[in-house]
C-alpha cells in the first residue's frame, strides 16, 4: 500500500500540522477522526487495514486529517470567541492549506467522511463548500453547535452549524443545486447513543428542526430535494421517491463498495 505521511507550518494556525495519505488513485476520502481523535486513528482502530482492497486496488484514496477539537469544541472551558476563531483558521487550514497539496489534478473533488465529531465536520466542511466536495458520509454525528457552544451564538457559530444555516439559506442560492447533484449519506446506528431524542438546546428545549439526527435529514430532503439516504443496521429508515435507496451493509468492506457504487 502507498502511504505518505506529512508535516508541514500552516499559515493558518501557525503551527506544524500533520496528516497521512494512504493510497495512489481513485476517488479521494477526507476523513475525519473521532472528538478529540489524531490523523493516525484511522491506522490504528484498523479502517485503513479494512479498506485495504479498495486502497492497493486504486479505487479509493483516504487523506487523514488531524483534528485541534481539545482547543475548539471540547474546550468547555475557553473563551467561546477564540475558541471558535480557532475552528475557523482550522477550517481554512483544511480547505486552503491542505486541499490543495493534495489534490491528483486541479479539478479532483473529495468525499468528506467520519464519525461522530468526524462526522460532524464531514458534514460541516461539505455543506460549506459543496464546490470542493463531491459527497459526504456522516456517521453518527450531531450538526448543531450548541453542542460544543451551549446557548453562545455569534456569526462564526452561525457558520458552522448546519442545523442552523440550512434552514436560512434562500431557495435560490447556487449551492442548493449543487447539493442537488451531490451524494449525501447519514448513517446511525442502534442503542443508548443513537436514540432519536431530541436535540435540546440547554435553555430553549428542543431544537426546532426536530430530532438530532435524523431532524437534518428530514431538513434537507424538504429544503434542498438531495439526494439522501439514511442507513441503520435494521434497514433505511428514511427513504424519499427523489433518493436512491441504500441497503445497510454488514461490514467496514462490504459498506465501502456500496459506497463507490452509490457514488458512481
């Protein structure tokens, strides 16, 4: 297996960043680790080493990110506006920084990818910029930022909380297209932490889009008619005449070449 790994200053965050790139071709993953994770999880919890096949074949191209989440959205205890200044000059360390070093030809795209904060931010990163982004698979992920920000909210929250932005964008901004012609996969699981309760806001009760996870699906096959699919291991739960059905899939392998079959 082609494996890279790189570290470099980023302008953005004026510090050294790092990141793994595992595979020579084939359609590029941007993957995000778990709350709190590091570039190298995905080696180390064993995805890397069950995606193997679509990796050494070519299919597949997985770019690991680091993540700063201690400094940002578990940092209970920061000052809330430098806490999320800090996620922004992550975000466009990601975008302007690392995107572009990475990229096989100028008009590849990426598939934004990860669990639970991870997928958060694949969710979050796509949303913001559909353009660099041919899809997203969120597993098990929250997208309101009260999660990390409690009831603080200023413009730079605002941006990065999908169940926030989503609901206000126009219905004729161009990005509503493109996520029309984009693959958007949420997946959950079964079990205590992926009960539908509501997402409550800590002192305005439940969020008005409705139930944490499954409230964004629902929010954007009304608002934006994209194509969707929402997975869990009993079946799809949630499926819309305009979305393509996806049947779950019994493991890490078996998941990814539905994946790739959905996407072409």
């Amino acid at each position: 297996m082609h494996i890279e790994y790189h570290k470099w200053w980023s302008q953005n965050l004026c510090r050294d960043m790092e990141y793994k790139v595992y595979g020579h071709d084939g359609q590029a993953f941007l993957a995000f680790a778990c709350q709190d994770g590091r570039f190298f999880d995905w080696e180390s919890y064993g995805m890397i080493g069950a995606l193997a096949p679509f990796i050494e074949s070519g299919r597949i191209r997985i770019i690991c990110v680091d993540s700063i989440d201690p400094e940002t959205w578990s940092n209970k205890g920061g000052d809330k506006r430098w806490r999320i200044e800090q996620q922004e000059r992550w975000f466009h360390y990601v975008v302007d920084e690392l995107l572009p070093n990475v990229r096989c030809n100028d008009s590849q795209m990426f598939f934004t990818i990860g669990c639970s904060m991870g997928g958060f931010h694949a969710a979050n990163f796509f949303f913001r910029r559909p353009d660099l982004f041919n899809g997203m698979l969120a597993l098990s992920g929250l997208y309101h930022a009260s999660y990390g920000f409690d009831d603080y909210t200023d413009d730079l929250v605002y941006a990065n909380s999908p169940q926030d932005f989503l609901p206000n964008m126009p219905s004729d901004h161009p990005w509503m297209q493109t996520y029309r012609q984009r693959r958007i996969i949420f997946c959950v699981g079964q079990g205590a932490w992926e009960d539908p309760a509501p997402l409550e806001h800590p002192h305005h009760g439940p969020h008005p889009q409705g139930e944490g996870r499954t409230g964004m699906v629902r929010l954007l096959g009304i608002r934006c008619r994209a194509r969707l699919a929402l997975l869990a291991p009993s079946g799809p739960v949630f499926h819309r005449k305009d979305t393509t059905r996806v049947e779950p899939a019994d493991g890490c392998r078996e998941g990814m070449d539905l994946l790739l079959t959905a996407i072409h």
